[in-house]
C-alpha cells in the first residue's frame, strides 16, 4: 500500500519535457472516485513512446502555440494537452487540480479542518444550509440560513462560492473572522471562530417501527464502517435489545472508499465473497472474502437503492443479495463496475486513474448494467426524507414512501417466515 510508482515520458523534440507520476496506494470506489493500491513497476516493463507519436504531439503543440489566432499560455496548454489526456479515457478518470484533491481527501477521509458549515452559493453571498455538530460554527452561535458576505477580507458571493470555501478551511487553531447577514436585519454580526478538526458523519441510525432498524449511508469514508459499528449497539439497545429487522438506505450514495464498503459487507455476513477485481497491476486483482460474524445477528435486511446508488454502494448491495443476506427494493442502480486509483501528483494535483474492472460474488460485472432490485418500485420518485434524529418520534416510514415499502417487505418476509415456521410445527 505504500509502495511508488514513477514514470518519465520525453519527448525527443524537447517540447514537452516529461511527466513525473508519483503513486500512494489508496483505493477509492465511487460514481467518479473509486480504489487500488500502490505499485513499484521494474524499469524495463516499459518501452519508450513510439516516436512518430511523440513527434505528432510536439508538432501540435508547437503549430498552436505559433498559430492559433490567440496567444495561448505555455503553462495552460500543457496542463489541457494533460486534462485531454487522462480525461479521453473513460469517464472516470481525471486530472485532479490542488483544490479537488484537496477536497477529495476530505470528502473520504470523514474529516477535515474547517468551521464546520455546508454551504450553498446565492447573489448576495453564500448561505449556511447545515451546521455540524459539535463544530466552531455551532459554538460561535451561527445558524441555518446565516448570509455570509465577507470572509476574513474576502468578499464572497455565488461567483467565487470554490475560494470562500477554501477560505474557511485551515490549520487547526488558526482563526477566521466572518462578517454575516441573519434575517432581515441590516447590520453584518461580526464572528472570530477558530478552525478545528471537524468530523463529517456518513451515516445516520434510528427506528422507523417497533424493533425496525434504519441505518442511512450517504458516502463510504474511512470512517464508515467505524460509525456503522458504533451505531448498530444503539440500534438494539433502542429496539429494547430484540432488533427484530434492519432497513439500509443507500438511495443517492455514490460511493467512495472501497475499504469501507468492503467491511460493512463483512459486518453482515458470516461468509462468502464480497468482491473480486481484475487489472494490470499486481494489486488491482484481488478477491476479498467475508469473515465470521454478523453485527446484526442475521435478522432480515432489507436495502434501499435508486439509480444514483454506484460503485462501492452497489459493492455491498450485490455482496449482501448474492450471498443471501439481504434483498433490495427501490430502482435499478447506476452500474459503475470499475475502480479508480488515486495517484498524488509532485505538483500538488492527483492523477484519478482507471486501475481495476470490480465483479460481484457471482462473477458478474455490473459496468453500464446496474443492478435490478428485487421488489422494482414505479412511478415517480421523490428525494429521500431526511431521517428524524435521535429524539423524534418514528415517522420517517410515513414521510417517505419508499422507506415505507422497505418496512413492508420486512414485514411481508417476516409473515412468510413465520408461516413456514407454523407449518413445519404442524408436520
């Protein structure tokens, strides 16, 4: 896993002087970020660039910057020549600037150093929509619907909203002075916050119905399968210790770690395969099995998906439905079947590259095909309910339909079982 891999392309002509790619295994499965590992490639695995091929790219190269009716920036073209590169490969993989790597690394790691706020962008600033628990922004006393027009002394809108984020973002125990617009009063609130390590929790937990589980994953962090462990406890102790059924939402989850996916898997299941890859390297075929032990002592789960369920999201539902364990209601899931790996790049960018075709327990890819749900729901589809919170009442079933049919198809399992079980005491 921590292993590098370096690669120096020259073109003869001088023109493009090389690439360096520096690659830390770390592996990613998502609608656009998926996982492999790290890689060390022998010198001679590798032949030099055919040079009628190099010659074509640096006589383009050197016609538009001598020809094109504007002047273009050396450094720009370089960097578009790179983006058209990777990006004419398939759809998912990419040339990651500093500050989509940057973001990338927070969104998966399940922290990041900051205030503690999501924000939307609007004309006159940008718009708090949640605050994080326990974070700087809820001491300082912002809110939901808090304007932010100025950050320390940049004045912010919905134009630049990538540099105001950036700018509430840094060092921990570094400070950040807001100016902020609450209401319709006209005078700016003026806060002094200091920046702290803030947690990002991927999932929510609670009951939907008397001993009815609902545990609601909305990306795969490094942190996930931590929160899923540490909520399934409180799921039990809240069903009075007898959890008699597990709902898992993974509707509008476009994936994530590959890691975690894989060990929520593991968590249900006492056996069997949860996911297999091919690819070139050495490390991006591997086969991952479950171990023993089922979290929820193997009461019956139901998995929620829709057409925005990919990647690592659609790696546990397979796991769970081919190895018996689960059956999934909703609509039929996006099918991305491929893993990406996540190269950090000398300059501060990252190259996100295509490494590995993933399949399912039963050997089948899932690319462009998606995955039918057992119980298909029609008609139109509305955005998940947001859940309760620990301290509302259980009203999620009623608020959205399809947690609702989730339940039902709990308790319809749970009828037939008993039915089963009746007739075999008669016999």
């Amino acid at each position: 896993m921590g292993s590098r891999f370096r690669l120096l392309l020259t073109l003869g002509t001088g023109a493009l002087a090389g690439f360096a790619l520096s690659m830390a295994g770390r592996v990613f499965a998502d609608r656009g970020n998926a996982p492999v590992a790290g890689y060390t490639a022998p010198a001679s695995e590798y032949g030099p660039i055919p040079w009628q091929d190099a010659r074509l790219l640096a006589e383009v190269l050197q016609r538009v910057r001598e020809s094109y009716v504007d002047p273009v920036d050396d450094h720009q073209l370089m960097r578009q020549a790179v983006h058209g590169l990777v990006e004419s490969l398939d759809e998912h993989s990419a040339l990651l600037e500093p500050g989509d790597y940057a973001q990338l690394q927070a969104a998966t790691s399940g922290s990041y150093a900051g205030i503690g706020v999501e924000v939307n962008g609007v004309a006159e600033g940008v718009r708090i929509v949640r605050c994080l628990p326990e974070s700087p922004a809820v001491h300082a006393g912002l809110k939901i619907d808090d304007l932010i027009v100025r950050i320390d002394d940049l004045a912010v809108s919905a134009a630049n909203i990538d540099a105001a984020t950036t700018q509430l973002r840094g060092r921990p125990g570094s400070e950040v002075r807001l100016s902020v617009r609450r209401g319709q009063v006209p005078a700016t609130l003026e806060f002094r916050l200091q920046r702290s390590l803030v947690e990002l929790p991927s999932i929510a937990a609670e009951l939907v119905a008397p001993g009815i589980g609902y545990l609601r994953i909305n990306e795969f962090t490094d942190g996930t399968a931590g929160e899923v462990d540490a909520a399934m406890p409180r799921l039990h102790a809240a069903a009075g210790g007898v959890l008699r059924g597990l709902i898992i939402d993974l509707r509008n989850n476009p994936g994530g770690v590959l890691e975690a996916a894989t060990a929520v898997a593991d968590d249900f299941l006492d056996s069997g395969t949860i996911v297999s890859a091919e690819g070139r390297l050495r490390e991006a075929r591997f086969r991952m099995e479950a171990t023993p032990g089922d979290i929820a002592a193997g009461v019956p789960i139901v998995i929620l998906v829709n057409g925005s369920s990919a990647s690592a999201s659609e790696i546990l539902a397979a796991a769970l439905r081919q190895n018996g364990r689960a059956t999934l209601v909703g609509r039929k899931t996006y099918g991305k079947g491929t893993v990406q790996t996540i190269m950090p790049l000398s300059g501060g960018e990252a190259l996100k590259l295509t490494t590995s075709r993933y399949f399912t327990p039963s050997g089948a890819s899932i690319n462009g095909i998606g995955i039918t749900p057992d119980v298909e729901l029609r008609g139109p589809e509305s955005a998940p309910a947001p859940p309760d919170g620990p301290s509302a009442a259980p009203t999620l079933a009623r608020r959205d339909t399809q947690v609702a049919a989730a339940l039902a198809e709990l308790r319809e399992g749970a009828s037939a079982r008993g039915a089963v079980h009746r007739s075999a005491r008669r016999f």
